[in-house]
C-alpha cells in the first residue's frame, strides 16, 4: 500500500484555475495553493514567496489553457520559503534565459539564419550589474527588426530589460512571463509540445533553485489542509439540496 501525505491528496483534488480561485470549491492558482500550504490566509501573494516569483507565477497561471495549468502544481511546496531576499538574483537569471534562450528561439521562429542567431548578444551567465544592459536592449531589438521578428515580442523584450537597469524585480518578471506566452501564442504548436511552456516551467525551476540549500523547509499546515477537505465533503453532501433550491448555484465549465 503507498501512502499518500494529507498534503499530496489535497493538491491531487485542487482544480488550478485563472485568478485567485476559491477555497470552499477546491479551485485555486498556484499561489493562493502555496498559500494554503504554507498556512496563510486566502491570497494569490502569500509573504512565503518571493515577489519575483510571485509575478512570473500569476502571469503563466492566468493565461495557459485549463489542462497545462495543472503542470503548475509539483511547483507550489518548492516556492514556499522564497522570500529570502534574492529577488535581485532571480530577475537575473529570468532577464538572462529570456534573452540568451528565448529570444534565440523567437529569431529561429522568424526564420533568422543559423549564424546570426548563434551570433546573437548575449546577458553574461554570471550575475553581473555593471553589464551595459541597455546597449543589449538596443541591439536585439536592431537585429529583431532586422528578421522580422514580431514587434510584441521585442517590446517585451525591451521592457524587461529596462526593468531590469530600473531595479524593478517584479516588473522583470511579469515581462518575462509576456515573452513566454506571446511567442508560444505565435509559433502555433499545441501548449502541451510548445516548447515555449516547457521553458517557462524550467524557469520556475530555476528560480526556486536559488537559495534552496540555504534556507529551511517550510512545513505544510497538513491539519489545514485536512480540515479544508473535510469542509469540502460536507460541502458536497449538501450539493445536491442546494442545486435543487438554487439551480443558479451550478457552476459553469471553465473555458480559461
């Protein structure tokens, strides 16, 4: 027999869904799902999680279709405990995989040659503040042009970086997150091979790896969660009642 932790069975029963979603139905996003493991009140900004992520987090959550979004949910114990100051370092590493990654594949997807994406600028791999960022801005969007890459995405390209010179963390990641979706929007392949949204995944990944080893695990508040689904239960016990009295309480299918 495998066990299975109250905390693993309440996220199997979570339906992730656009905005903050609602407790009492088991529909929540990402983060207001963080915050109910890490024992916060309901809200998409629990203080467990770093901001940056936070934005990356919203933005990808609110805009990927219904079935990708439940990929989101393995990520949510790994965020709590970030808010551990290294908001800095991980608008960093967005700016840089946007830059050296994404965007070589959104020149690739306009069809750029082979030896002009390879000869694309680049952020430098370490943390590196004194980097002439803006210069970088001005020449992607110079050879962007040049090979017809889609203006959206050089204007998101651009404002990311600017955030980035600005020192505004969040505002780098909600750009970060624009780029994402707008080219895996543009290159037309299904969300579930787009290679745009397994990237968007490793950046998480990335960002909950900064600082992982010098920060102590968050407990989950496992007797939370099973007095939610103990509320949950005698919710659904009632339903049918509720649903013969008030046929408008019947939710509508999701099409987000």
């Amino acid at each position: 027999m495998v066990f299975v932790s109250p905390a693993q069975n309440y996220i199997d029963q979570i339906d992730l869904v656009p905005q903050v979603g609602e407790r009492r139905t088991q529909e929540l996003c990402v983060m207001s799902l963080v915050a109910v493991l890490a024992g916060e009140r309901h809200s998409d900004r629990p203080t467990t999680a770093c901001p940056v992520i936070t934005a990356f987090a919203i933005r990808i959550n609110d805009a990927i279709d219904c079935d990708s979004r439940q990929d989101l949910k393995p990520m949510a114990v790994r965020i709590m405990g970030t808010n551990d100051g290294h908001e800095r370092d991980r608008a960093w590493v967005l700016s840089r995989e946007a830059v050296n990654d994404v965007f070589a594949r959104v020149m690739e997807d306009a069809g750029a040659p082979g030896d002009v994406v390879a000869d694309l600028p680049r952020l430098p791999q370490d943390i590196d503040y004194k980097f002439d960022i803006k210069g970088l801005s001005s020449d992607l969007s110079a050879i962007g042009r040049a090979n017809n890459v889609p203006r959206g995405l050089l204007f998101d390209i651009r404002y990311m970086l600017r955030a980035l010179t600005r020192g505004s963390d969040e505002l780098v990641a909600s750009a970060a997150a624009n780029l994402m979706l707008d080219s895996a929007r543009l290159n037309g392949i299904a969300v579930a091979q787009n290679p745009y949204w397994t990237k968007a995944i490793d950046m998480f990944s990335q960002l909950c790896a900064i600082g992982e080893a010098e920060r102590a695990p968050v407990p989950v508040h496992e007797e939370r969660l099973m007095a939610d689904v103990n509320r949950g239960r005698v919710a659904d016990g009632d339903h049918p009642v509720l649903f013969w009295l008030f046929p408008g309480l019947r939710k509508t299918p999701k099409t987000a």
